[in-house]
C-alpha cells in the first residue's frame, strides 16, 4: 500500500513539473481535487474551470506544511505526503457531507441514520 501512495505522489510531483498546465484530473480524481479546493479556498463553490497540476500540488503541499514563498524550491515529497495524508481525511468528510441521503440527527435517544 505505501509504494502504491508512494507511486502516486511520483506521479504527481511529474506532473507539476512537466506538465504544469494540465488538468489535474488527469492525476487525480475528481471528489479529491473537489475536496481540497473546497477545504482550502473554505467555500461551498467549486471554480468554473478545473485547476492545474500545478495548483493542485501547490494546494496539497500546503497541507503538509509547504510554505509556497518565491524563494522557495518546489515541494518535495515529505510535505507531498504529509499533505496527501491530510486530503485523504478531507476527501472522506466531504464525501460524506455531498452523500444527501444520509443524515444524522441527534436527539436525546441516540444518533438516527436514515
């Protein structure tokens, strides 16, 4: 599992590099770019067009720490990872909170899941 995410971040940090301009749909799925750009713009409101590799990376190295100053030299692969760590976590809360079919109310007798 890990040269799996490992493999990923590979492909990620190539893209970033090499095709900077590219959608980042072509690296990753679309509820994880929808998340993280909802979690770090923190809107509701997806942009209209979708974001660059570029973009996406500079956006999830942030999560790991990235400062993204001029000065700085690309993110390297410990905040990638740090950061993907994190997208997973936001990926799967704004899974559940886009899901309209399931709601939790909570009374006095417990939690309902309908």
């Amino acid at each position: 599992l890990e040269s799996l995410v490992a493999l990923q971040l590979c492909r990620i940090t190539y893209y970033h590099r090499c095709y900077p301009e590219a959608s980042c749909e072509e690296v990753v799925r679309s509820t994880e770019w929808k998340a993280l750009y909802c979690f770090t713009n923190k809107t509701k409101k997806l942009p209209k067009q979708i974001p660059s590799c570029s973009e996406f990376t500079i956006m999830m190295a942030k999560l790991g720490g990235y400062k993204a100053r001029n000065s700085d030299r690309p993110p390297g692969q410990i905040v990638l990872r740090r950061g993907w760590e994190r997208l997973q976590d936001i990926k799967v809360a704004y899974e559940l909170f886009q899901n309209k079919k399931m709601w939790v109310s909570v009374s006095r007798f417990g939690s309902k899941f309908e």
